[in-house]
C-alpha cells in the first residue's frame, strides 16, 4: 500500500525479458502431483472473490491435514537457479525464498490453502487473523500456546516484538516495510522511531507497539489498515530470539520457529535445511515435516532443470524447483511427454507486464487510448515465450486479485493483435496523425523481438516510432527517472498480497512520483488520488477489493496512463518421485510445505 523498493522482488528475472520464473499469486489451484497438473487460468473458477478470505481462528488450529500417501523420510532436491539473496526473514522479498522461508520460518499470519487452490489468511504464530478496533487503527494479536524456536525455548511476544522492531535498524532495508510504516511513518521517516532498532536497548513506546504480556501484540498505526491480515503474513512479521540475532550475519543463520532449520549454508552454492525437532505441528495449521532434509542448490539453468526432470533418473527422481521455470525451448517437449502429466503445474501469477505511456511527454489521452488499442499483446506475450509463460492481459490487474474482474475495455481477447483502424481513428479525431513515439527497450534477445513486433503495430496505426535500446543493467533505473525522455516502455508488476492495495496506489497515486518510483506513466490526476484515499479507508476487504478493480478500470479508460499486455505464468515441473507438490497463490512458486518423498 505504500511505496516500497519494489524492484519486482517476486519476479526479478521479469526485468530482463525473460520467461516468467517466478511471482506472486493465482486466483485458484490446480496443478500438484496428484492431479493432471495443469491449469489454463484465467477461468471461471479462478476469478471470482470467494477464492479469498480471512479464516477464523478454527482455521488458525493445527495440525494441518495429513496428504494422501504421504511418507515420512527421505531427501528433496531443489534446483534453482539465483542463488539466495537473503537467508534472514526481515530481508526477504524475492517469491525463491519467500517459498524457501515458509520452511525455517513462522509469521504472525500466513496463508493455507486448500486441494482446490482456495486461499485463506489464517493464523500461523498468531491464535487468528487479528482483532481490530479503533476503526481499523488498532489490531491485536494473541500467541498460541506450545511455539518454540529451534533450542526448545518458548516463543513469546518480546521475540515478535524484537523481530519487528529490527525491521528499523539501518540494515534492513531489503523486505517489505508495510507494518513498520503503518506504525512510524511512511517513507524511511519511520527509522527515526527507533535508528539503531532494539540493539540499544530502546523500544517502540506501548503507545505504538504494545506486548502487555507474553501472548499479546497490539499495533497501534496511524490510519487504518484493513489489509492487516495480509501484511502481518510477510515473512519479517514474526518472531526472533535476540540472544540469536546477529544482526547482519543473521542473514546467514537465521533461528528457525517452522519445521525445518539451517543444517549448512555455502553462500552462493547450497543450503540444507533438515528437521526442527522441537517445532510442534498441533500449532502449525499449514505446513508438514514429510522429509528429513530439503537440499538446494544453485546455479541450475532452466534447461538444465527441465532436462533433469524430464529425464527422472536417479536422485533427479526426488527433485522440483520452487521458481525455476520449464526452459522455453523445451516446453513441446515437456507438453509430449506423457508422464510429466501428473507432475507439472501451469498456474497464472500476479506479475501483469506492461507498456507504461509517460503522460508528461504524451499529455493527449486521445494519444495514449490509440497506442492502447494499437499494442499488439498476443505477439508481445509470444515473443515473451506464448501460451506457458503467459496469458493476454485485457485490464490492469491480475486475475490473483481479490475482487478482480474480466474486464477487457479495448477488446484485447478478440483483437490480441491490435486494432489499427480504431487506433488510426483516435489519431486523427486528435489531430496527431503521424505523431512521433519514442519507444524504450532494455537490450535483451526477447525485448529486442518484442521491439520489432511493437514498431510493426504501431506504424500500422499510424504512428512513428523511434526506438531507443537501452542496456538492460541500467534499464530500470532509466525507465523510473521521472525526467526520462521516453514515451513508452515496458514495465512489470506483482502483489505483495491478493489485495489491490498494494498493486493501484503504487503505480497510480500522483504523490508518488518521484525517480526510483513505480508510477512510471507519471500519472497525477487529483480525482483518482482521491480515490486512492476513499479505497484506503474501507475497513473491509472484500468491498475494498470490488472498489480497486473499479478505479483501476476508470484509470484504463479515462487516464490511460499504459496498457497491460500479459498476465504472468509459472510453468513448473518437478520428478516423479515426490508428491504433495502444489501450487502457491500467493508467492507465484511451487509450495514446499506438504512435499514428500513417495
């Protein structure tokens, strides 16, 4: 909801063009080891509300329910290729270890998930999702009774109040900073609450930050949040020991409250995770203890992953990765080959690309509405890697939105290609037949083919188009300079949680416009800032989800500030020796907690 670095943390390959490796969410399931594995969202059964909601504190009761034929023993090997950027949960943001995190780690809230890829927030530390009052200012969150970090010692609110304050400290500035804005200020100004976090021995006052006793946390922020649940399920909104706490080198032993812990850390080349024997799973209503040992190891391509899986020899047999994709090239190969039915998921996530339109070079929205219809999203996606990595975006948000809709005001779904005639009409109603549009790439292979196919449209309409390639090490910098001299280029974005809040205000809130900023069409109209505002306030999320999907709708309608073009996929496969592999909807990965060696 506020603005943070985003740097497209759950799906950083997206920067670079490539297929989709990782992101955030899907409106539904399908996919998992003991079905067919495949999903073609988005359909009827995976864009509508109901497969989001707020779960009692019935759901929050462990232990989760046990899985067909599952065993206990055995090694999973993980394939990936980036190496972990951080290990320590207060700095984690990117989907591989998000997934890798909900195995070591325990957050107020998290998300259970039912065979049908149903999301609920539940209580994970937490007795339920929170009690709020004042309002929706003040929340209140009780422990469950039997946590214990990895020494066996009692998880109590001192250590969640230490987890968070920690998020002030100068050093934690990679995850997400939701709740310690919420409390102190937005921007970095909530540092000054507490600059050298609790390792001075200064705390938050009561007043802000409240544990009356053991079991209790009490935020106190200042405006309301509805969408508490959803941010108390990031993974820096937990517990941690402070005799523990290194601070820095936190982030390489990081102290387990989940089911596993660290066994060996090699940065950069592997990480072994094995059991936790003191985590109890009556507390825990979301994740199981199936294997003895989860090996991951870094450096593994995409093609080098798909041809392990697909080969299914050997040790290969007990191995997935959570975000490495199926290599492009050999996707017909995967799709031909029988067996890989039952263990290959395709599940659409929340990253949605885009061709932003800077609106203060192209201030006639007659102008922007014909590059809209002229933007030819189905080549785009195929250049993008077609039908496995992604699906024709028709509005701006995701169908893993809560409360999203199937809009499609420029009739993408009939006219994938592009409608020059309608686009030519806008031009000259606008009088800007011929108009000049200097368009900005990063110089990738896929934006290299996606700029051939974009120019090709847009001359089709009637526009000229002059191209700009630029280096993709710095293109994101170049793109998010309020001053760049572009009119269009492509930009992504993901959720931080299935809740608009966090996709609308970022990207089209006019105060938010500043170099580094993610509202990179500069769009700053005062009645959709007020709307920002009125949305914010809803104390409701269901109805505030229904209200996002209008304003983004009005914005693509009225202000125009870019056009979406593909809605992002995951397109996994994992080997025939492992079962409960599933979908998670929420991170845009494969989902470890129920995986086990058959």
């Amino acid at each position: 909801m506020r603005r943070h670095d985003r740097r497209a943390p759950y799906a950083v390959a997206l920067a670079a063009g490539a297929l989709v490796v990782s992101a955030c969410s899907s409106g539904g399931g399908g996919g998992g080891g003991g079905g067919d594995g495949k999903s073609e969202g988005p359909g009827e059964d995976k864009t509508v509300s109901a497969n989001y909601s707020i779960g009692s504190a019935a759901d929050a009761a462990g232990p989760a329910p046990e899985l067909p034929g599952a065993k206990k023993g055995g090694t999973v090997t993980v394939l990936q290729r980036d190496a972990f950027n951080h290990l320590d949960p207060g700095q984690i943001y990117f989907s591989d270890v998000l997934t890798s995190q909900m195995l070591y780690n325990r957050s107020l809230t998290s998300y259970k998930i039912d065979e049908k890829g149903r999301v609920k927030v539940v209580g994970d530390l937490a007795t339920d999702s929170g009690t709020s009052s004042d309002g929706g200012k003040t929340w209140k969150f009780t422990l469950k009774d039997g946590l214990k970090f990895e020494d066996g010692s009692p998880i109590t609110s001192k250590d969640v109040r230490w987890g968070i304050e920690r998020l002030y400290a100068p050093f934690e500035t990679d995850g997400p900073l939701y709740i310690p804005q919420w409390l102190s200020g937005d921007g970095n100004a909530f540092r000054k609450a507490l600059p050298d976090g609790p390792y001075q021995g200064k705390h938050l006052p009561s007043s802000v930050l409240d544990t009356p006793d053991d079991k209790t946390i009490v935020f106190h922020f200042q405006a309301p949040h509805a969408d508490t649940p959803y941010a108390t399920a990031m993974p820096n909104i937990g517990a941690v020991k402070a005799e523990k706490d290194g601070q820095r080198k936190y982030d390489n032993a990081p102290f387990s409250s989940g089911p596993y812990k660290v066994g060996s850390y090699k940065v950069g080349k592997s990480l072994t995770l094995v059991r936790n024997e003191h985590w109890d799973p009556k507390t825990d209503p979301i994740r199981h203890q199936y294997a003895d040992r989860f090996e991951i190891g870094f450096g593994h391509q995409f093609a080098d992953s798909t041809r392990r899986f697909l080969a299914d020899q050997g040790g290969d047999k007990n191995a997935l990765s959570f975000s490495n994709g199926v290599a492009p090239e050999m996707t017909e190969k995967v799709l031909g080959q029988q067996d890989t039915k039952a263990r290959r998921l395709l599940e659409v996530q929340p990253y949605v690309d885009y061709i932003s339109f800077n609106t203060t070079r192209l201030k006639d929205v007659k102008v922007r509405k014909a590059l809209a219809y002229a933007m030819p999203n189905g080549q785009i996606l195929q250049q993008n890697g077609g039908a496995s990595a992604g699906v024709v975006a028709t509005n701006y948000l995701s169908p893993a939105m809560d409360g999203y809709r199937p809009t499609d005001p420029y009739g993408k779904k009939d006219k994938p290609a592009g409608d020059p005639e309608k686009a030519r009409a806008l031009l000259k109603e606008a009088g800007k037949e011929g108009q000049e549009i200097v368009y900005a790439y990063a110089n990738t292979d896929v934006q290299q083919k996606v700029s051939v196919v974009v120019t090709q449209a847009l001359e089709r309409a009637g526009f000229k188009v002059q191209k700009k390639e630029i280096d993709s090490n710095t293109w994101r910098t170049s793109i998010s300079e309020v001053g760049n001299k572009f009119d269009i280029y492509r930009t992504s974005w993901g959720a931080d949680w299935p809740v608009s809040s966090t996709v609308v205000p970022p990207l089209y809130d006019g105060r938010q416009i500043a170099d580094g900023a993610q509202n990179y069409g500069h769009l700053d109209d005062p009645k959709v800032n007020a709307e920002i505002d009125r949305i914010t306030r809803i104390t409701d999320v269901k109805q505030a989800g229904a209200e996002w999907q209008k304003l983004a709708d009005r914005i693509l309608t009225d202000d125009v500030p870019g056009v979406p073009t593909f809605y992002n996929r995951l397109f996994s496969l994992w080997g025939s020796g492992l079962g409960g592999v599933k979908y998670h909807p929420v991170y845009g990965t494969v989902d470890p907690t129920g995986v086990f060696v058959k």
